[in-house]
C-alpha cells in the first residue's frame, strides 16, 4: 500500500526492526489488523518499513513476544509538525505572520493600466476609475465585479463605445474601444477662390461656388477664379468656394555653384564617454582628458533608469564621439551645373507644394569666373493656383 494522506494526517513513522523472529512478528501483525507499508529489507539485514503513530503503540506487545528490537528512523505527518511547531513558537508566529502579510498584499491592486485609448485621456480614465473606487493600493475584494465596473466606467466616459475591467492577480487593466466620430467640418466663411500666381490654368475643379475659368486660360495674380458668389445681381447668396484650381506657372532663378566643394566624411575612428546623470546634472565618469582627434562630431544619447513604467530621475549618458574629416572635391562644369539644378528644383518644390511637378526648364545665360558658375534659369511647373480671399462687403450687406 502507499502512504496517502489520510496517513499524513494521522502522523506516521519509519522504523527499522532487527532480531531472529522479524517473520514471526509479521504475521501476528497482520493477524492483529496492524498495517506495515512499504516493507524492505537493508544492507544490515534488519526490516524496516512504514507504520501509523496508532499502530506503532499497537505493535509493542507482538515485539515482546517475538523478542525483536524497533528503531525508530524517521518521524513525518501532522502530529509530529505540530508538536515542533508548538516547541518552536516564534517561528511559527513568523510563518503565520509572513503568510498573512502574503494575502494581505496579494489581495492588494498594486497596478492599474489603460489599453486601447487613443482620443480619450489617460487622466479621464483614471479620475473615472477612482470615482469608482479603482486606484492604486485599493483592496481587491472592496472593488465590484468586473463586469459592473466596466459598466460604470462606460457611463462616466461619453467617448468609449466598450469598456472591459480585466482582473490579473495585482494587475487591473481597463480595455478601452472608442466610439467612431465624424470629423467636425471646419466652419468657412464666404469667399472667393484668386489665382495666387500668374499661370496657364490646366485644371479646375469646383466642390463649392462658380467657376470663372477655363482651362488653357491665362490669369494674372488676383484674378477670381473660383467665385463664391452665387445667383444674379438682384438675387445672389455667398458661400465658401472651394476647390482645386491648377496651372503652369513660370520661375525664373539666379543660381550660382561653386567648382570647389567640402565634403565631410567619417574616419570610423570613435571614442565612448559616459557621464552620470541625476536629475538636471550630469558628471564625467570615464573619457577624461582632450579627444585623440583633431575634428570630431558629438552623439549624445541618454538612458534613463525605470521602475514599473516611471522614468527616474537617475541614469546615464552616452557620449559617442566621432572623427570626421573635410575634403575639397573640384567639380567639372557639367556637375557643378548638375548640382546647382537639383538645388534649384528642391527649393521651387518646396515653395510651390508638395504636389507641384516640374514640367520644363531651361538655362537662359551661363557664365563661369572666379571659380563659380552663375545661371539663370527658367522653370515650368504646373501647381496649385488658388488663395482665399474673404467676401467680407458682400456679407455684411
């Protein structure tokens, strides 16, 4: 049989039984009802075996008449832990302390995180869940269900279409599914839509208001092109005009670029300082004296230490100091051409939008002296024409 623990409960003990008559005290044992589990003989040739702190006591009398000697080995079960629990009174007064201090803090919310939030603040959630009693070193069991939880926390927050309340352990987390909003559309005033530049339109297109021209037509700086104003002139009312006007428009650049340039260009030598950092203040802790360099760039990259998702005021940083070094490269004409070019193109982009094209170029005079070639260059690009101009007289009439 094995030990179970109904056997735990009732304290058992191992013992070891030497003597000529072991197999005679085997059989009045079992005769009696006394059970010996686990059964096995040793080295020394003594049988040794299992035995209830009940039958022990019962067993006595059967080792008298067989003459046989017993040994206790080992004591187990709950009897024998009480007995040292109560001779060992401190230590077990710590072992209760410790394990109700464990559900004590167990039973805590130590943590409480917000998943899922994009439009809605953090601060708004959070003020919502401690109305509701859900903050931080709060007991457990003090706090509703889950389910009624999250049904409060989605009244108190107008923007959420879903709220759930997960519970893991001393973890909360508030699963947050925001309601889909229309964009608020942005209020216009009556106006009209005027060429920004003088241009050939190439296209227009009118969400809102009366075209006034065409495509392939020329316009000058002011000119309406989209009107706000609808109606004839006894009957007419003003709306916002919207819409996307295009056209070719002409700029015309003065370019210079040089034949010789600097170039930097990184070595692949390096140096690492590193510095302490405590709050606003920052100490030198290794890297000291003059870099082995003679021109370098500085990285700088701070690390900061963390405890449960707050940034202390306590780190460090990382200095990556990098040899650099400046080369002049003579140009042909051809590339210092090629190079004043692309510069000119990426400054008339950035100027006329994003979705302006280049739609031509052409190089009006070219000169080179003193080392310089100097350009004057005309530009084609078709872009967006169109500025706001407000119908305030209108309107007030």
């Amino acid at each position: 049989m094995r030990v179970t623990w109904f056997h735990a409960l009732r304290g058992f003990v191992t013992v070891r039984i030497s003597g000529e008559g072991t197999e005679r005290l085997l059989g009045e044992a079992a005769a009696d009802g006394i059970e010996l589990l686990h059964l096995r003989r040793t080295s020394r040739g003594e049988l040794e075996c299992i035995v209830t702190a009940g039958d022990f006591f019962r067993l006595r009398p059967h080792l008298k008449r067989t003459g046989c000697r017993i040994r206790i080995a080992r004591k187990s079960g709950l009897p024998f832990l009480m007995a040292k629990v109560r001779r060992r009174k401190f230590f077990a007064a710590g072992m209760a302390l410790f394990f109700a201090a464990l559900y004590l803090l167990s039973s805590l919310v130590w943590r409480v995180e917000i998943e899922g939030n994009e439009r809605i603040p953090d601060e708004e959630i959070f003020a919502a869940a401690r109305a509701e009693g859900l903050r931080p070193f709060q007991w457990s069991f003090r706090l509703p269900d889950s389910a009624e939880l999250a049904r409060r926390l989605q009244g108190a927050l107008p923007g959420a279409a879903w709220v759930g309340v997960e519970k893991r352990g001393t973890l909360v987390r508030i699963h947050i599914v925001e309601s889909t909003e229309p964009e608020p559309r942005e209020l216009l005033s009556p106006r009209h839509l005027v060429a920004s530049e003088d241009a050939v339109v190439t296209r227009i297109v009118a969400t809102r208001g009366r075209p006034v021209v065409k495509k392939n037509q020329r316009v000058r700086k002011g000119d309406v092109l989209i009107s706000g104003i609808l109606g004839s002139e006894g009957n007419f009312v003003t709306v916002p005009a919207e819409g996307t006007v295009r056209g070719l428009v002409w700029h015309e650049y003065d370019i210079v670029s040089p034949l010789v340039r600097k170039a930097k260009t990184y070595t692949g030598e390096r140096r690492t300082v590193w510095h302490a950092v405590l709050g606003r203040r920052s100490l030198k802790v290794s890297g000291f004296g003059p870099p082995p360099f003679e021109k370098y760039e500085s990285v700088l990259h701070q690390e900061n230490a963390a405890w449960r998702g707050i940034v202390l005021p306590v780190g460090r940083i990382r200095e990556t100091q990098l040899e650099v070094r400046y080369e002049e490269r003579r140009l042909t004409e051809r590339e210092a051409i090629a190079v004043g070019l692309m510069q000119a193109r990426a400054d008339l982009l950035r100027k006329a939008g994003a979705d302006a094209v280049i739609r031509a170029e052409k190089i009006l005079h070219r000169r080179t002296e003193n080392g310089k070639v100097y350009m004057k260059v005309l530009f084609e690009a078709e872009q967006s024409i169109t500025e706001e101009r407000p119908l305030v007289q209108l309107q007030g009439e």
